[in-house]
C-alpha cells in the first residue's frame, strides 16, 4: 500500500497517511505540495 509523506508547518515529519486523506487535504486547502519527486504535503494550519 502506498502512503504519502506528511509535514508540518515547520517542516518536521508527520505520520505518513493514505493518499485518498491527502486529496482531500489538498481538495480541503489544508495541505499543500510541497515537492513533487518525493510526494511531500505540508500541512497550512496544526490541525
């Protein structure tokens, strides 16, 4: 199963999640990508 890296707003890693609750991060514009080769979302607020 494939997971999808995780950071914070001060760039410390999370738990990686699955990337069915990244889309919806991203759709929700709670995350944003921050690199692409290496899939990285940052997270805009501490949820």
């Amino acid at each position: 199963m494939s997971k999808v890296f995780l950071i914070d707003t001060n760039f410390k890693p999370l738990n990686p999640i699955h990337p069915a609750q990244a889309r919806q991060l991203l759709r929700n514009k709670k995350a944003a990508i921050f690199r692409r080769l290496v899939v990285l979302i940052s997270q805009q607020k501490m949820v």
